[in-house]
C-alpha cells in the first residue's frame, strides 16, 4: 500500500470504531440525544386513552417515554405494540374518558397552531360514545391543552380578550 492509502484506511478503521463506540454507549443509556427531565416530573402519572378502543391508561411520564411515541405524538400502546395512546379528556355529556381530538393539517384562519381554530374544533367536538357536545356550553370551562402547546386565550363575555391587570402603585 502507498502512504496515502494507508492513511485513508487508518482514518475510516478510526470513525467505524468510534461510531459503534457512539452507538454501543447510546443503546446502554451512557450518551443520550437531549437533556432527561428531572426524576419528579418523570414520576408524574399520566392519563392517555387508546384512540380506537377507549381504553384508558394512567401511566408516569417516564414509563411512556420508555414505551415510546411517534412524530405524531402518540405514545405506544404495551398492550397491542401500536401508536394509538394520545391525550384524554372528559365528556361533559356523558363523563367518561374519550380523546382529545387531533388538530387538522391545516386550519381555515390558519395553522394547527392557530388558538382560534383549536378553540372552534373543541367548541364543536362531539363525544364519540354519546354523540353530545363534548365541551360545557356556553361558558366552555378550562379546555385541555392542545398537542402543539398552544393554549387558547381565555376569552371575556363581550368577545375581547382580557384587558391586563393595572400596575399596582405604592
């Protein structure tokens, strides 16, 4: 071999060893991809509800981060291995646990991230076991947050947002 050959060969034998290196540690847990949350919010249980049975599940945080989820979010399901757990709420109507519905693509207005459309989808949500409104009317109560982390602003009776706090003078 030429000495520059033998140079090429040495440098890709040395970054096949520290990949596997790199990919033997990430599989034990010792090189993680992102910051791991604290063990108390790890601890925090968890509602989630199967998307096609309605079967509810209260998990920590931490043992649905181990069973995993997809790019849409939902978590796998331990009991039939597919990503079909996703956030419940409650029907005003009937009580009983059902799914948060899924933000569309996109919205009339807007994105998925858009408050308004979130709010308009929940404000029409219909319970999929009763087929009632799903959400308390008129007044629609505290909604549960939306996939993207976008809450809705909290609306006041003529329509308008609410007005900020005066400053407090001393």
């Amino acid at each position: 071999m030429e000495g520059g050959t033998r140079i090429v060969v040495i440098v890709v034998l040395v970054l096949l060893i520290i990949g596997g290196l790199v990919l033997v540690l990430n599989h034990l847990g010792v090189v993680s991809s992102g910051p791991t949350p604290p063990p108390h919010v790890l601890a925090r249980i968890v509602r989630k509800i199967d998307k096609d049975t309605f079967e509810v599940m209260d998990l920590s945080l931490g043992q649905w981060r181990k069973l995993g989820y997809n790019k849409e979010g939902k978590y796998k399901n331990p009991k039939t291995g597919k990503y079909t757990m996703v956030p419940s709420m409650t029907c005003a109507h009937c009580g009983k646990d059902i799914p948060v519905p899924e933000l569309p693509a996109t919205g009339p207005e807007g994105g998925p991230e858009d408050p308004m459309v979130y709010e308009e989808m929940m404000r029409n949500y219909r319970c999929p076991l009763c087929g009632q409104l799903a959400m308390p009317s008129p007044d629609m109560g505290e909604m549960p947050m939306p996939p993207g982390g976008v809450a809705p602003r909290p609306v006041q009776p003529g329509g308008a947002p609410p007005r900020p706090a005066p400053p407090v003078r001393r």
